[in-house]
C-alpha cells in the first residue's frame, strides 16, 4: 500500500514539475549556481538595488521577471544584499525596463549603475 500512495502523490508531481518548468525557465537556463542565463549576447551589465526580498522564492520571482524581457543573459541575485545583477543586449532592453519588470512582480527596484560590460 506505501507504493500506491507514493505514485499516487509522486507521478501527479512529477507531471506538474515538468509541465511548470519550461513555463519558468523559458529560453532561459541556469548555471551550475542557480543563475539565469540564456544564449544571448550580453553588451551591458546593471546593478540593481531590488527592496522586500527575504528568501530564494523571492530570488526566483527576480530572476523570472528580469528573464521575461528580451535581451537578458545573466541574472545574478543576491538576496541578504538587496541586490541583483543583470548582464544584457541594450538594442532589446534598457536598465530602467528590468527595474520596471521586478518593481511590477513586487520587488521595488532601482538601477544602482549601468555598464558596458568589461569596464
């Protein structure tokens, strides 16, 4: 009877686990360390100062934000900072835009700065 139970709770998980994560993930994958990345050319990086974040689901909910915008190709969030750090193509997206898209998931956001990358 422990098996039935444990297929019966365990494959509905798996379906949703594998139907959710493409949804999240997007284009987007993640480094070994948890960070977003993407095929995309980055020739900027932004810090950010992002408020209100308090565990890893926040640091995903950032990471999703930033990742739904064209042009993103790193997302590095530091949540016990306050901070993220986001590497992209400025001829799709601007600094201002991914502050904008976390501030509208929840996270209030300010750019800190806004660099050509290798500077």
């Amino acid at each position: 009877m422990p098996n039935l139970i444990r297929e019966a709770v365990l494959v509905p998980l798996l379906a949703v686990g594998i139907a959710v994560a493409p949804m999240v993930l997007g284009t987007a994958g993640c480094t070994a360390d948890g960070q977003a990345q993407s095929a995309v050319t980055a020739d900027r990086r932004a810090s950010l100062r992002v408020d209100g974040m308090t565990c890893a689901s926040c640091s995903v909910t950032v990471r999703v934000a930033a990742t739904k915008l064209d042009g993103i190709a790193l997302v590095e969030v530091d949540v016990e900072g306050g901070a993220a750090t986001v590497s992209f193509d400025s001829t799709k997206v601007t600094a201002e835009q991914i502050a904008a898209a976390i501030s509208e998931a929840g996270y209030a956001t300010t750019v800190v700065s806004d660099q050509a990358v290798g500077s």
